[in-house]
C-alpha cells in the first residue's frame, strides 16, 4: 500500500488555522491528524468539537481524529457528526474495546486504538481483526514536539506480525517525534502512516518538508 503522511493540525498555528489547514491540503499530505485531549486522560488540554468542525470546513482530505480521553464511547456519534473519518481511541481509556470498536464502525468511521509507549502489543491479539488502524505512540500523549522513543522500531515489527499471521488487514500508524531521522525506518519496520506534527510545522516550508518525508517513504 501507499504510505501516508498526516501532519498534525496540534501544531498548526491556530491563529491562523484556515492557512494552515490550506497549506495541508495544497501539500502531498494525504490526511489531517487531529488530537484531542481532555486534561484528565492526559495532562494537557487542546481543542474539542467546535474546532474540529471549523477545520472540517476547510478540509479536503481524511481527517485522522485521536482521541486522548477517558471514556470516548460517550462522544462517537458527536465526532463523526463533526467530521472525523477516521475515529482513534486509547486501548488504556476503554473498559470495553471489543464494544468501542463496533461502535466506532457502527457509526460510520474507521476505528482505530491507540497504544501508550509502555503498552505491550499482545493486548490487541484477540482484537486484531475489528480494527482497522493502530496508533503506536512513540511519545507519551499529550505535547508536540517530544523525543522519538526508540523502542518504537521493535513495536512495528511485531505488530506487523501479528497483523500478517491474523490475515488482517489494519494499518499501522506512528504517532510522536517523527522526522526525516526515522521515517524510512518505520516504515521498513512496516508502518503505514505517519503522523509529523512539529516537525512539518517547525519547519521553514512545510509543504517542501511534507513532500520530503513522502519522498523517503515512497
Ligand atoms: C501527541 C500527539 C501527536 C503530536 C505529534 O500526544 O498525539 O499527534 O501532535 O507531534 P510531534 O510530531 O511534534 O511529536
Ligand atoms: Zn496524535
């Protein structure tokens, strides 16, 4: 498959979020990330509906909604009201994610779990083939602009393993300090998405930037 790059909009500078957002879609960026998060799940608090529904305006391509909160199950449908194609919750942040799952597709999204950096992969085995993306982070949730945890690397691998042996056929997302340093060994390790926040943002020409990183991976 193609391989993906999704700038995060956490970013962007939300003063001028319509630029931005137009900047993604002129670029070879293939979806918006966008982070959600509640204070409580994670310690820092970012933007919630109203946003999102702002950016869904402008946008014009996939929009790759991560939720870092406790108990998502109680706002699926309003995520999707508000645009989200794509829905990503915390394995840590469900009781239930055999449930969330089916909610998630119920209501007409992708769904995706997302997996803390202390997470060991063998929690999803018996779910493998209900979801249709993970999100490995390779930071802590919650900031921008973190370090590239390295163990990251082992996580792909056996994550594609278990996705192969499965016959599954979810893809494999890397959230948290990606730069032109890691993203042609991530995805040798087997991710399929990217997501790239401060350091498209960071950059001089972040639409030159995305269309680095597209090249290495392609
Ligand atoms: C972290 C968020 C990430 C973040 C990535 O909690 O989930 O999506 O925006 O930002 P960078 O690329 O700066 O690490
Ligand atoms: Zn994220």
């Amino acid at each position: 498959m193609n391989k993906l790059i999704a700038p995060s909009v956490l970013a962007a500078d939300f003063a001028n979020l319509q630029r931005d957002v137009e900047m993604i879609n002129q670029s070879e960026a293939d979806w918006f990330h966008i982070d959600v998060m509640d204070g409580v799940f994670v310690p820092n608090i970012s933007f919630g509906m109203p946003v999102i529904s702002a950016i869904k305006k402008h946008a014009k391509k996939t929009m790759d909604v991560h939720l870092m909160i406790v108990n998502p199950d109680q706002y699926i449908t309003t995520f999707k009201n508000v645009g989200a194609d794509i829905l990503t919750v915390h394995y840590e942040a469900c009781t239930h994610v055999h449930r969330t799952l089916q909610a998630i597709k119920a209501a007409g999204m992708k769904a995706g779990i997302a997996l803390n950096p202390h997470t060991p992969i063998a929690v999803l085995e018996d779910v493998i083939k209900d979801i249709d993306m993970v999100c490995l982070m390779s930071v802590n949730p919650g900031f921008g602009g973190q370090s590239f945890i390295e163990n990251t690397y082992k996580k792909v691998k056996q994550l594609k393993n278990l996705i192969e042996f499965s016959g599954a056929t979810t893809l494999i997302e890397i959230d948290g300090g990606v730069t032109d340093k890691n993203a042609e060994q991530l995805v040798e390790a087997g991710a399929d998405v990217l997501v790239a926040g401060s350091y498209v943002f960071g950059s001089q020409d972040p639409i030159a930037t995305i269309q680095d990183l597209k090249n290495r991976i392609s």
